[in-house]
C-alpha cells in the first residue's frame, strides 16, 4: 500500500469523525430505554421565588376609580407596556427583598410566590384603604423571563419572555436554535440563588431532560452552549463539508507529488 493510499484513507477517516452525527442533533430522544411518556417530577412543577432584582407588575382594579388610578403609572393606564416600561415602571425587588407600592408603602416579598404576594395586597388593601364591598381584584405576575444566552447558537443576546413560564426549549428557539457545532448533551445553566449562583447543566439530547428541575427558565438565567470538538478541527460540520475539504487537500498533495517527481 503506497503513501498516496494511505493519505486517502486518512483523510476519509478524518471526514468520518469531523461529521456531526444525527444523534447528535436531534432534541429529547429515547436514550437509555426511556419510557415513551416521561412525567414532569414535582421539582419541576413548584412554583417560582420572588429573588431580588426581580421585577413584578402589579394590577389593582376596584370600582373606585380614582383611588385605583393612583396605583398605576400613567403609561399603563393607557395600555402602553413594552420592555422599557416594564423596567422603569414595574416594582423591583431590592436587595432587602422589599418592593415599594403607591400608598401601600414597603411589602416583603423575596422568597415569596406571586399568589402569596397578590394574597398580601389585597389584605392589606382590604384593612387599609377599601371595603369588601369594593370589590377588589389584584393581579401580580413577574415582568417577563428574562435571561442571556450565548455560545453556540444562532442569536446570541439577552431576551425576555412574556409568559408564565418558559423552558430552555423556547429560549434557543427564541435564540433561533443551536448550531451544528453546538454540544446539546451539556447544556450549562449559570442560576441565581438567594445562597449564590450555581452551575447546572443539562442533556437536551435525552427526553428526560422534561423531568430535570432546569428544563423550566427562571428569571436571570445564563445559558451557555459550548462547541463540539469537530469545531476545533476546522474540517466541516456536515459530510458534503467535510468532503469539499479533504478534495483540496487531496488536489494538493497530488500536485505536491507530481511536482516532487518531475
């Protein structure tokens, strides 16, 4: 077996590990014989923590409408929320997990759930400032999901998701997904703590990644997805990649060998 044989092979064998395999991209397969169903743990299912830093967006509605307009910024009295509003009119959490509300004063809230803390206003309303025959309804929601994201994918940025909840799932989608060299078997959450941050991370290749405690986003989360190896290697994400590449490299050491010879 000459040189020249030994150099394709080689090459070919280089296009072979430089490829990404499929198995590789495909999201929440059944590896290790995985049920078909998979049920979300109850670790998954408890509600959030209000954190300081966080950002809450309270509603308060009576039939006094004088009164309920004082608790409320006047762009929201329009109708007029986008993210920019949400910062500088919602209440932050501060460091001392207060928030401060219109005529209500200072409200503990860290560590609290946003059903405890609307439970909290309206009895403080209620003993305070209305009747119940005031008919009061106050609605409290965190002012998005907000949470950076960065590596392999293919937007990389800070966004904020306006839902309930969201999952690391609907952050790459926002994120316009992770790219071929992306390694989804080490998905790594960077998360706030009331203690410190914690680093978590977690196998989207693998379905039961729907049972992990980190599968849902909370607020301030970093996710980070570092590249596959074949990055490194410089030879092609994809075969027809690969391919193109070890024909340079073939065109030249056979121009490399014809002008050796002459």
């Amino acid at each position: 077996m000459n040189k020249f044989t030994l150099l394709v092979l080689f090459l070919i064998l280089v296009m072979y590990s430089a490829c990404v395999p499929i198995k590789e991209l495909t999201y929440l397969q059944n590896i290790g014989n995985t049920a078909d169903s998979v049920m979300v743990n109850q670790a998954v299912r408890k509600p959030y923590r209000v954190q300081s830093s966080d950002i809450l967006m309270v509603n308060i509605k009576t039939i006094d409408e004088e009164l309920t307009a004082m608790f409320k910024p006047a762009d929201r009295v329009q109708g007029i929320i986008n993210e920019q509003i949400l910062f500088f009119e919602g209440f932050t959490v501060d460091d001392h997990g207060l928030i401060r509300i219109p005529l209500l004063g200072e409200l503990l809230v860290i560590g609290k759930t946003t059903e405890e803390i609307r439970i909290d206003i309206e009895k403080k309303l209620t003993e305070e400032y209305f009747k119940i025959e005031a008919n009061i309804f106050v609605s409290v929601k965190l002012a998005g999901i907000r949470y950076t994201i960065n590596g392999e994918v293919k937007v990389p940025g800070t966004n904020t998701l306006f839902v309930e909840n969201a999952t690391i799932m609907d952050a790459i989608s926002t994120s316009g997904d992770v790219t071929m060299t992306g390694d989804r078997r080490n998905v790594i959450i960077v998360r706030r703590y009331p203690h410190g941050v914690e680093m978590h991370t977690i196998n989207l290749l693998d379905k039961k990644a729907l049972e992990s405690p980190y599968y849902y986003l909370q607020p301030n989360d970093f996710i980070l997805v570092n590249p596959l190896k074949q990055k490194s290697w410089g030879t092609g994400t994809t075969g027809l990649q690969s391919l193109s590449t070890i024909i340079s490299v073939l065109s030249l050491a056979t121009t490399i060998i014809v002008l050796t010879r002459l």
